[in-house]
C-alpha cells in the first residue's frame, strides 16, 4: 500500500519534507497546498504532483495524511480539522501557541482514528542521538548540564519577530531545545529565570534554571539576536569525571573519564535533511501510518513541550519558580 500524502504550506519546511516523500516509495503525493497559489505552483512542480490552495482541497483528494507547514498560529485548526476527518497528521513545531491549542490536539488525537506526530526533529538529529545514546547505554551518567539554543535574528522569514503568528519567541525557536532537555533528562519540576526585552518587541533573550525530576539541574539560555555565531546551539552535559558536548548539528564529542580518549562524530558532510533529523522523523511518520509502531513525537510530547514554553513565559513574568506539571486547561 503506498500513503496518499497532502503538504499544507509549500514553505521553506514544507518543502524539505516534500522532497523526502518524493524520494520513499512508500508515498505517493497527492498535492502540494498554498494560500500563494505561486509558492503552491513551484513546489508542485517540483515534487511532480498538483497544486492546491487549501486544507479542503488536500482532503477531497482523498489523501491519507496531511503534512501542516503553515506558520505557528496557524496548526490547530488545520491539525484538529484533518485528525476528524480520519486523516494521519505530521505537524510542523510548535504544537500550538498556547496551552489550550495543545491540549486541543492532545484531545482530538486521543479520540482520532489517525496518528499525530509532531515535528520536533531534534530527536533524530545525529548528534543528539548521539548524546541519547551515550545516556540510555549508561556510559554517561548526567549530573548537571548547560544548555544554549540562540538565533541570529528574528528577520527571516519576516513573520518570525511577529508574535501574533510566532506565538512568541520561545515557541519559535527554544521550544527544540526545551523539548531536548527533557528528551535527554526527563520530566521538568521546577523552572525559574529571567528574560530581557533588548532589541525586538518582546521577551528577546533568557538565562533558565531547569529543574529535572532525575535531580539533573541545567542552565538554559536562548537569545535571538545573537548573529549567526557559530555554535548557535551548544548542549554541555556533565557525569561523573565526564563531559558530552554537541556544537549545533554538526558534531559532537564524549569524554568518558580522565585519561581516556575523546571519542567524536562529525557530521559535517552529511546532508542537511538527514543531519537535522527530518529524514528520519519522515521515514517513522509514514511507518507508523503503515502500522510498524515506530511512532516518532506524540501529541502527549508535544502537550510536554508546549508547557514547558508556557512554564518559562510564567516564570520570568512572575520572577518567581514555577512547579510543573502546570494545571490542565479543561
Ligand atoms: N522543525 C524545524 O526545524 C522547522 C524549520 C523551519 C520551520 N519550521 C516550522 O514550520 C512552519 C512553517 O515554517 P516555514 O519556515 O516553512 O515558513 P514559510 O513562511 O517559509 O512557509 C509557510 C507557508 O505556509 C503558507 N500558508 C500560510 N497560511 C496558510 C494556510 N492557511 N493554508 C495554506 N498555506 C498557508 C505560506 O503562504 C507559506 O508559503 C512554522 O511553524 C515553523 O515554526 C520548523
């Protein structure tokens, strides 16, 4: 059986995972679907199917699941539309920009007929399962952590320093490295910090302290107009005599004891759609629409993650620590 596949959003992202599908013989692309009917012309051509306008378009195709790119205020509708009429969806990040919108999805998936997957493709970035790896074999056992994930501007695309359509910064760009901190140490209980407003119109950069119920403490700072320096993203996790460091997607590198040999994985060559994990992340989407369980990044993830943004904004507007899990909206 090969998957009917719709992409909603023929952006920058909703291009790299058109071009994976195109690619799995699994697949079959049923149309590429933009507001700018142009940008719906370009891709479709591309990935030789037909270009569409809209989410209604996609499901009178027929298709079996829809890919929602569209910018970040813009997942909930599409994904809680697509999951009742029965379709599999794979969402772009974030899951939603509030709390309420994730714990729609986390609703509307539970009583879905399809799956929902969300794209936080750091997970399968090869360094940091690289670091996972280290961790879940007990080689590195993580005491304490400095975590960083910082963005050059919030210029490009142009709705990224918009808050009505971003949801805010950290559900731009920190939400992959929250979501990393607890992918790598598990569940948040307590977070505290303080945030800056410096150079865009909103809270633009952070210094966190995340409390981990596995006793791992990390520092945690996102800043959004740092200029492209490279790392821009730099995780430190720090045993017992040892020290694992990645430096953005590119490398990484493991001292396991004091007089032992570094060891290290460069991923400098590989391509940029395997290095950044969305090879991956679409490879198990459409498995687990085929039925082989390899479901990557659930809407009980995401609900996590989405927390954890509104935990931080809480914290650095209150000044004081907040507890986690926060409560339910009901
Ligand atoms: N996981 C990652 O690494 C990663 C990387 C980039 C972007 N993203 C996420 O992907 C989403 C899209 O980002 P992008 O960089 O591709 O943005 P983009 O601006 O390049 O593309 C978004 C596209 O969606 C279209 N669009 C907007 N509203 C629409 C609607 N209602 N119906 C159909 N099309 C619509 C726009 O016309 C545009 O072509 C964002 O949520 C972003 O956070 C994730």
């Amino acid at each position: 059986m090969t998957v009917r596949v719709g992409i909603l959003g023929a952006g920058f992202i909703g291009r790299i995972h058109a071009l994976n599908l195109h690619r799995d013989s699994r697949v079959s692309l049923v149309g590429v679907a933009d507001v700018i009917p142009r940008a719906a012309d370009r891709l479709a051509a591309e990935v030789e199917t037909a270009a569409l306008h809209s989410l209604a378009d996609l499901l009178d195709r027929g298709v079996d699941a829809v890919y929602v790119c569209t910018p970040n205020a813009q997942h909930v509708e599409p994904v809680t539309i697509a999951l009742a009429a029965g379709v599999h969806v794979f969402s772009e990040k974030p899951m939603a920009t509030s709390l309420r919108g994730a714990w729609e999805i986390r609703e509307a998936a539970r009583r879905a007929r399809g799956i929902y997957q969300l794209g936080l493709n750091r997970r399968f970035a090869r360094v940091y399962t690289f670091l996972k790896g280290l961790i879940d074999d007990g080689r590195l056992r993580p005491l304490l952590a400095q975590m960083k994930h910082n963005r050059g501007e919030l210029q490009q695309p142009p709705w990224t320093g918009d808050p009505s359509v971003t949801g805010g910064y950290l559900y731009e760009t920190p939400v992959h490295l929250f979501d990393m901190g607890r992918f790598l140490f598990g569940d948040v209980e307590e977070i505290s910090g303080v945030a800056r407003q410096s150079v865009y119109g909103e809270p633009d950069g952070f210094v966190l302290l995340f409390r981990f119920r596995s006793g791992v403490v990390a520092s945690v700072t996102s800043v959004a107009h740092t200029s492209w320096f490279f790392p821009y993203e730099r995780v430190e996790v720090y045993g017992p005599h040892q020290t694992a460091v990645t430096e953005e997607l590119e490398r990484a590198w493991y001292s396991p004891g004091m007089r032992d040999q570094v060891e290290g994985i460069d991923c400098f060559q590989m391509p940029f759609e395997e290095k950044w994990g969305y090879v991956e992340e679409d490879r198990r989407f459409i498995g687990a629409v085929l039925g082989d369980g390899s479901l990557a990044v659930s809407a009980d993830e995401g609900y996590r993650a989405t927390e954890l943004v509104e935990a931080v904004y809480q914290a650095v507007r209150s000044g004081a620590a907040v507890r986690l899990p926060l409560p339910e909206p009901a």
